[in-house]
C-alpha cells in the first residue's frame, strides 16, 4: 500500500482506530481491519498489563486507552494525514507552522 493511497483513503480515528474515508477504497478494508484488530489487542493488552483488565471494577480502562493512544497517533501522524474527531468530522492534520522570526534591537 503506497504512502499516498493511504493519504487519501485511510484516516486515524478519535478512538484510536482506522477508518476508511474513501468509500472507493473498499479493497483495503481487510488491511484497515487487520490493524484494527491489532490495536484492539494493544489496548486490551495495555489495560490488563496496567492491572486493569476488561473482568475487574476498572473494565473502563480500555476507553482510556484507546484516547491515549489516539492522540499519540495523531501526534506522530505526518502532515495531511486525515483524522476523524468524536462527532464524525474529517479533518486534515495541519502542517507544521515555520516559527517566527525575531527581530532583534
């Protein structure tokens, strides 16, 4: 799968997922759910390793996890890629700003 095929088909989630946005884009929807299931396990993982498994009084642990990691996601994510928020909206990750000059006296 070619960076830019995935640049304009596939998207990072809110909740720590892949979405397909293209609905063109059908052929990679077992990719997308192989990843999918792989950060489920992840989170699933993560909870249980941090003594928060899905059977204890911290079963909403998982939640956490996943908006953690989202985040991280979106953060490492390079510029452009498309991100989905928690209402639905597509948006594209902004481009990394040049910082300002100073003028100095």
């Amino acid at each position: 799968m070619t960076p830019g095929l995935l640049l304009r088909s596939v998207g990072l989630t809110a909740d720590g997922r892949l979405a397909l946005r293209d609905p063109a884009a059908v052929h990679l929807k077992p990719l997308v759910d192989a990843e999918n299931m792989d950060r489920d396990i992840l989170y699933a993982s993560s909870a249980a390793e941090a003594g928060h498994g899905s059977n204890d009084q911290y079963g909403d642990w998982i939640p956490y996890e996943r908006e953690t990691c989202a985040r991280e996601w979106l953060a490492q994510a390079p510029a452009l890629w498309w991100h989905r928020d928690e209402r639905g909206n597509w948006m594209r990750k902004s481009e990394p700003q040049a910082p300002a000059e100073k003028h100095l006296k």
